[in-house]
C-alpha cells in the first residue's frame, strides 16, 4: 500500500491506493482550470491554481486522485478538512459531515511544470443526493508568470531551495484567486513561472514564451491543445513583462538592444491579446505593469483600445516588500496586488 501524506483537520478519514476499483458514480463537476480527460475517464490537469468542485447532500463524500508533486487541499463548504502533499494515489472518505448540502472543493496549490495530476472523482460512498454544481455569474482568466502563480508566497526568508520553493507555493493564496473570491467569480489560471511575452527569465528556453504555451492542455504537453470548451471569461487579467526585462541580454540572443526587445516585446503582447480578443470578444482586458515596464504596457494597451469592442484599462505595481522566495512577492504584497486589481475592475463594471 501507499501511503501519502495527509495534514487533516479532526475527522474521520480513510485512506486507500487502489485506482482500479470502480466507484459509485461520480459527482457532476464544476472544473476551474483546463483538463484533458483520459481513456478511463479521468481529468488530468497542469496549471496552477486548478480546482475541482461538488455539491451533494449526505454525511460523506469519497475523493480519488493521483498526483506527481501537487500539494492538493480538500475542503467542504468552505473549511479545510485536508492537504495531500506526497506524490501517490489517495482513495479519501470524509466521513462526519452531518446531513444536509454541502460544497465539496479539491484545490491545487503548488506549480507542477512537468507531470501535473489525474483527478479521478469525488462520490458518496454511503449514498445521499447528488445535487447541481453551482457555476457562478462572473468569469476571470488570469495570464502571467512566477507573480500570477504565487511563486514561494507562504515563505519567510527570500533565500530558498528548490523544494522550499515548490512546498512554500500557493497559488490559491496568490493576487488572482483571492480577487476572483472578493469579486465571486469563477477562475482560470494560466501562469508559468519565468516565461514572459517574448524572453523568458535570464534568455532561458529561447524557443518557448507563455504565448506559445498558452493553447496547452497542460504547460509541459505541446501535443495538448485545450479542447474547445464553453469558458468565457468576461474579464481577462494579463501580468506579463517581468521576465522579459528583469536581466541583461547575453550574447546571441536575437535582441540588439534593449529597444529592439522593448519593440518585439510591445507588437508580440499586442498579438496576443488580439488573438484572445477574436475567441472572447465580449471580455475586459485588465493589462499590469511594474514600474520596470508599464509604459510599454499603456503603449500596448493603447493602441488595443482602438479596436471596436474592446475594453482595456492598466494597472500599476509597485512598492512590495518581496518577501517571498527569491525576490518574489509576498502573501502581504498578494494581498496588496488583489486590491489593485479588485480597484481597477470596479472601473470596467459593469462585467
């Protein structure tokens, strides 16, 4: 048998690693976050910040999973009962609920660049009624790198480890979903740690930026394309540009100049959003900036508000303690970015 391990709150549960048993039928979702459904039914799933939800009315509920490095909370209306934070199978029953309806809510933590996880279910193993998923009226997607994920939030000290790096991540934690919550909308996080616009973080993977991984499925899968689907978020939030700029160009990268990068960096961000624009065209855009490259982004943003339809505003960031793992923000500083965020949307109402 193997085991994981579990941090849980005071009650009743089991645990198990048999996948190959068929459950009761599975709980109706709602899935915050893109998924590739696998031969046995299964939703694997990569980015951050992805979520799983129930509702059900009985005193149990029986979740299944298997995850690589995830850290995966469980909670039920609202309270944490569970974190899974070993890699493995877990066959859980949350026992003692008492009668009535409840939430029940799986949430990814941590950043899984490669690997990511199989979500096999939630159930009702002493039976009960299955109720309706309750989608909520407002839809966020949020685009961006290391900030967007919450990259070593929960940490104390600025010098970490790797593993500390990946333990002390959580995303659900990080800007995006704390405003989705503030604003009771539904979220998508779409985020990779030092990928920008056009560069990435130190000229790494000159191949590769988060626009061109963006269509994934998963971030590691090139072959998955995200399946059509009917999300549609009304507001889309884009922080990207701290990556681009961050260090000096070396030698052979194809920018001459940090002009020339400046240059490539504005037409390719402009690129991109018009391609969002075209597949939501009734979405706000919500563009951040530092102070290290926000009039780059007021001058994309600009020329975008003169296309026919499209709502476009900017925000500004700055003065945060970085106290997070390496230079990162902090859960203060996160705090900080969701009231600039939560400030500017109020401005795009209505949404």
């Amino acid at each position: 048998m193997v085991r994981r391990a579990i941090r849980a709150a005071a009650i009743t549960i089991a645990a198990g690693t048999v996948l190959g048993a068929s459950p009761p039928s599975t709980l109706p979702l709602l899935v915050g976050g893109r998924t590739l459904t696998e031969p046995d039914g299964s939703l694997s799933f990569g980015w951050p910040g992805t979520y799983f939800e129930s509702r059900f009315e009985g005193s149990a509920v029986r979740l299944r999973l298997h995850t690589s490095t995830e850290h995966m909370r469980l909670l039920v209306d609202g309270q944490q009962k569970a974190v899974l934070e070993k890699p493995g199978v877990a066959d859980l029953t949350l026992s003692g609920l008492g009668d009535g309806a409840h939430v029940v809510r799986l949430e990814k933590l941590t950043e899984s660049q490669t690997g990511g996880g199989r979500f096999l279910g939630f159930s009702l193993p002493d039976g009960g009624r299955v109720l309706s998923p309750r989608p909520k009226a407002r839809r966020i997607e949020f685009i961006g790198d290391s900030y967007t994920v919450g990259y070593g939030n929960r940490s104390t000290k600025r010098e970490c480890t790797r593993d500390e790096v990946h333990d002390l991540t959580d995303t659900q934690q990080a800007f995006g979903p704390l405003a989705a919550k503030r604003l009771d909308a539904d979220y998508r996080i779409n985020a990779y740690s030092g990928f920008g616009i056009v560069r990435n973080y130190n000229g790494s993977s000159p191949g590769l930026s988060l626009p061109i991984i963006y269509p994934r499925a998963k971030p590691d899968v090139p072959s998955a394309a995200a399946a059509k689907d009917d999300w549609s978020p009304q507001l889309i939030v884009i922080n990207l540009g701290t990556n681009d700029f961050s260090t000096p160009l070396h030698v052979g990268e194809r920018w001459k100049s940090d002009a020339d990068l400046r240059t490539d960096y504005r037409a390719r961000y402009e690129g991109f959003v018009r391609g969002l624009h075209a597949r939501h065209p009734n979405a706000k855009f919500l563009l951040m900036g530092s102070d290290a490259f926000i009039l780059d982004v007021r001058q994309v943003a600009g020329r975008l508000s003169q296309l026919p339809g499209l709502t476009i505003a900017t925000v500004q960031f700055g003065d945060l303690d970085r106290m997070g793992c390496d230079w990162h923000p902090s859960l203060a500083d996160h705090r900080k970015l969701t009231e600039l965020v939560e400030t500017e949307v109020a401005a795009l109402r209505p949404w």
